[in-house]
C-alpha cells in the first residue's frame, strides 16, 4: 500500500467552511471526495509540524482538524530533517518567512529518503 504524508492543506480544506470562491469550493469538494473514497487505500503519515498547524486559529475548526487527524501515525523526528531544511534556506529554494513549511518539506524529505520503520 502506498504511503501518502497528510500535510495541514489537505486536513484545512477538509475542515474549513464551505467557501464562497469557485475555486476554494473546488478545492474543498476535492478534498472531501478524496477523503472519502481515496484515502483508504493509502497508509496515511504526517508529523508534529502539521499537529502544530492544524491547532491553530479558531478553537471549533482547530479540533475539528485535530479530530480528523487522530489516528494517523506521527513521523518520527530524523536528524536529516534539519540538515535538508538548512540546504533548502541555504540555497534560497523558499522564501525566508517559509521556515515552517521548509520544516515540513525536510521532514517529507527525510522520510523519502531515510524510509519509515515498519
């Protein structure tokens, strides 16, 4: 089964009221659709990076997204990953304001690279 990393887009457009714009409604119908028929097929990770995230702003919508990633098992934390995000700020691949989303992308990375304990 193949392993698919939740990151907080995926569990904010799962959670977030319906939008009036087409394209976030779009986005948000996706996302349910997947959530619904696709994800099962999928062994589902995400890490603390994203718990942190999806705790934040308005308290109903923040347990919401905690309550639709319980159950979902944490990455472990792997040196690699603040080794691969200080490559990526080195080499200005993101922005400097994107250290939490280089964070994320370091610990994908790290999974990508180091695999996953079984």
């Amino acid at each position: 089964m193949p392993t698919l990393y939740v990151e907080t887009s995926i569990i904010s457009y799962l959670r977030q009221r319906p939008s009036s714009q087409v394209v976030m409604a779009a986005r948000q119908l996706l996302t349910h659709r997947w959530w619904n028929e696709e994800r099962a097929n999928y062994e589902l990770v995400t890490s603390e990076f994203v718990i942190d995230e999806a705790s934040a702003g308005d308290p109903e919508l923040a347990q919401e997204r905690l309550d639709a990633l319980k159950g979902i098992p944490l990455l472990t934390f792997e040196p690699q990953i603040e080794i691969i995000s200080d490559e990526i700020m080195d080499r200005a691949i993101l922005p400097p304001k994107a250290w939490a989303c280089v964070s994320i992308v370091g610990d994908q990375a790290a999974f990508l690279v180091g695999g996953r304990d079984q």
